[in-house]
C-alpha cells in the first residue's frame, strides 16, 4: 500500500485514522465523506480513533439536520430567535431589486426567496462566506418577522463559520508530494484519500498492470475535481463506485439523479422574479447519473445548451450569458460484456446523447470496466490523508494561474503531428493531460520535466490514458454517424525531443 509514517510525517495535520466500523455509522446516516472526515478530526483521540460510538452518533444527530427537519429549525428560528449552529452548505446571492443578500440552503429546503442576511451581520461574517469554502460551514439562523400588512417574513442568517480546520498550502502540498519518488506509491496515496485501500483492488489471476490499471481508472474520475471544464462519460458495470465519488467525496461538486432535469436547474431559471443561477455556474462539476433513464423537458433545446456550454464555457439563455467552470459528466450502468470500443455502447440511450456534435465536445471515456465490483477489502481502514483537505487542494488546482502553468508544462511535453489534426481532439487529450498531471505529478517544474524517469511516468500515467479515453469517444463517433467519421483518424501525440 503506502509507507504509514511517511504520510504522516509528510501530512501531519492532515492525516486521519478512516475506521471501517466508524465510516459505517456515518454511511448509515448518509454523509458526504468530506463532512465525515471533519468530524473525526474533530472528536478522535490522540491516537487517530473514536472510543465513544455513542457520543459520536448524538453528535452527528445535533450537527448535521435532515432535510425533513427543517420545520424543526423554522420552529426554533421563529419560537426561540435563533437555531442551534449545524453544518450546511450555504449559497449565497445578492438581490440587487431589493438591495440585499440572500442565500439559500439547498440540502435542507431554504430557498432564497425566503430568506435575508441584514447588512451589520453581512460585514461581520462575509469573509468567511466569500472564502473559498465551498459553501460548507457552521451556521446559525433566526428569523424576520413580516412588516404590518406584509408577507414579506424572512429567515436569517445570523453566523456563518467556515469548518476548514487548517491551513490549506498548495506549496506545502507539493513539496510533500516530492518526497514520493513512486508515482505508484502517490496513487495509493490518493486512493487513500477518496476511502479506497489500493491492495483491495488485486484479484486473484489478474496481472498486477489489470491492477495499476483499476487503481489508475478509479483516479480519473476526479479529473473534473482538479481541471476546470473537463466533460467525461462513464458507462460501467453497477457497483464500481461511480456515484460515490461523483456524489460523496468532494463539497464543490453535484450529483444529479436520474429523472427530469430542467435548463432552470442546470444553467438559469428564467422565471418572472427567480433569475436563479444553475448548477454550472457554482460547481466545479455537475455530474448526471443515471442517464439511460433521464429526460429533459424538451431534448432539443438540452443538446443545444449542452453543446454550447460544454465548448465555450458559457450559453446564452434568454438572451442572458451564462459563464461556468463546471465540466458535465454523464454517467451511466451498461452490461460488461457490452463495454467494448467496437461496440455501440450508447445504444440504450436517449437519442440526446447519440448525437455526435454533442459526443465530440466530451473530451474522454472512463473505462469503468476496468474497476473492479466493490467489496468490503477496498474500502480503506486505517491512516490515509484527509479527504476534505485533499478536494480542497483539488479545487485550489482548478484556479486559472494553477490551469495555465500546468498547461505549459504539458505543451512542452507533448508533441501533437499528423496530417489530420482537430482542434477538438487536441484540447480534449491536452487537458486530460493538465488535469493527470495536476493529480499525480503536482510538483512538476520545468526542470523536473527534462528528467528521463519523470518523462516515462508523464507518458505512462497521463499521455497514454488520455490518448485511450479520447480515442474511445471517435470509435463511437465511427459507430454513432459512419457517414462523417468513418475515415477520421486521431492524430499523433509523442513526448517532445529534450
């Protein structure tokens, strides 16, 4: 697996102790990863464990509400002036008609039309909620009642603290990072971070690259955690852990189920007084499970916005613009047996995502298939880094001066050639690239990128999965419309002479 005491010498305040029998009571009671790991920093002992289930379990029960009790916190806001703090994630907006800042908590029901933040609480506490915290915190409510003859009656928000518990270095970060001369042994690392224990992923008669291989595909699904604007899809086999990553392991994320989405929900609701803003504009990625079965009110309309935002970055909806950084993933179960490059694998889904303008804007195919069926040995049990730290960094990653040096690291890495070279193609397997290296070379520098060792690891762990994952997407082009892609061919991409 990894060396226990180098992790935690290498990230001694950000390693914690992920107990299998600890990480079912919160399983149990349905929390993110993230928040779990919060809560255990918070109430271990010095030795890393819980001792008191018990207590853990009234704590979590008063910290954390379930959607069905907000009556509960409206009771207490209205009756009492103000609730007990609990986590929540927090949205906030300013409502420029009525000159005020509102906000919303989505998890529990508040939307912003019901709710106020009065200007003497907004100066004290908006650096905490402007901070880069993903919304996630410790907040406190009270309640406005309605002026004479009004119905205009409010909730409040009278504190707000951020939960993160340390100092997040990206160059602390990096110069641990150094300290693993392994690409592997980091993998493992990482793995740790998002609850996965790497010797789990060996099977009996599998070569140890099916295992590399397992591990290094598990890792891509947090590409769009680390990359702005990465667009994936996913068709896997149930139980390889696709909506647990995408759904549990990071707070600046969203995972959408099966069902009916709307344009409101994912880029802007254009009712009279809502002008809400979608999911896209404040995720760093929306993922859409379940997508054998989903629909959109109207499909046409969808496949337009989806083309366009998921190229340009932005849409224009109602003549406004809408701008996001947020990759769209979509995910989806097919049978094993059908997960074959040759194979139309999109063949069950809806005719939206048989559409090629729309596939060409995907930029890879996870290979699901090569994950294993989960089972109790590959989930972690014992120290392995924070997962909330570790989103924290990913998202950190994402920030535009992070993107663009990375990117040229990566340009001067690999040579693209070939008569036939698309744009598209191009960008897709150069990002892919940017977000790999992001994730398992962090402390790469112009000097290092000149070392033969660091030129063969760029090559194996990033080059050659991005290569595979957009070449994936043009055999299904070729299958999907024959008539324009049959005769493409991907251009040649090499690392570049030293």
């Amino acid at each position: 697996m990894y060396d226990i005491e180098k992790l935690r010498r290498n990230f001694p305040h950000t390693s914690i102790y992920k107990d299998k029998s600890i990480n079912a009571i919160f399983n149990a009671a349905k929390i993110e990863s993230f928040l779990r790991d919060w809560i255990i920093r918070k109430k271990a002992g010095p030795d890393g464990k819980i001792a008191d289930t018990d207590a853990l379990s009234e704590y979590i029960n008063r910290i954390i509400p379930k959607q069905d009790e907000r009556g509960k916190l409206e009771d207490e806001a209205r009756t009492d002036g103000e609730t007990r703090p609990f986590l929540a994630k927090i949205n906030i907006s300013f409502n420029s008609n009525a000159n005020y800042y509102c906000f919303e908590l989505p998890n529990l029901g508040f939307p912003y039309g019901s709710t106020i933040i009065e200007d003497y609480v907004w100066e004290r506490i908006k650096d905490e909620l402007l901070k880069e915290s993903g919304g996630w915190g410790l907040v406190k409510l009270g309640y406005m009642p309605p002026e004479e003859n009004k119905k205009n009656g409010r909730f409040t928000l009278l504190d707000f603290k951020n939960f993160c518990p340390y100092t997040v270095s990206l160059e602390a970060y990096r110069k641990a990072r150094a300290n693993y001369d392994d690409p592997e042994e980091w993998m493992n690392v990482l793995l740790g971070a998002i609850d996965y224990c790497s010797d789990g992923f060996k099977r009996a008669g599998k070569l140890d690259s099916d295992t590399w291989l397992a591990k290094h595909t598990m890792l891509t699904r947090l590409l769009p955690f680390i990359q702005p604007r990465v667009n994936l899809i996913e068709l896997a086999p149930q139980q390889t852990g696709k909506s647990y990553v995408f759904g549990k392991v990071g707070k600046y994320g969203w995972l959408a189920g099966g069902g009916s989405l709307s344009r409101a929900k994912l880029f802007l609701d254009m009712r009279p007084g809502a002008k809400t803003r979608g999911l896209v504009t404040f995720n760093d990625f929306v993922a859409i499970d379940e997508i054998k079965s989903i629909s959109f009110s109207d499909d046409r309309e969808m496949a337009g916005i989806f083309k366009g935002y998921m190229e340009d970055g932005f849409v224009n909806v109602g003549g406004k613009r809408v701008d996001g950084e947020a990759g769209i993933i979509f995910l989806g179960n097919i049978d094993v047996d059908d997960m074959d490059d040759e194979r139309d694998m999109f063949r069950e889904l809806p005719d939206i995502f048989r559409d090629s303008a729309l596939l060409q804007r995907i930029h890879g195919f996870i290979p699901g298939k090569y994950i294993p069926a989960l089972s109790p040995d590959m989930y972690m049990d014992g120290w392995a880094l924070n997962t909330e730290y570790f989103t924290e960094i990913m998202h950190r990653l994402r920030s535009p001066a992070e993107t663009m040096r990375y990117r040229a690291l990566v340009e001067e890495l690999v040579c693209v050639s070939g008569t036939e070279i698309s744009g598209r193609e191009q960008e897709a397997i150069l990002r892919l690239c940017t977000a790999y290296m992001k994730l398992f070379f962090p402390h790469a520098n112009m000097e290092l990128i000149r070392e033969q060792k660091f030129r063969q690891d760029f090559n194996k762990y990033c080059l050659q999965p991005a290569k595979r994952m957009q070449y994936t997407v043009l055999q299904q082009l070729r299958i999907i419309n024959a008539n324009e892609f049959r005769s493409k061919q991907m251009a040649a991409y090499s690392l570049r002479d030293k």
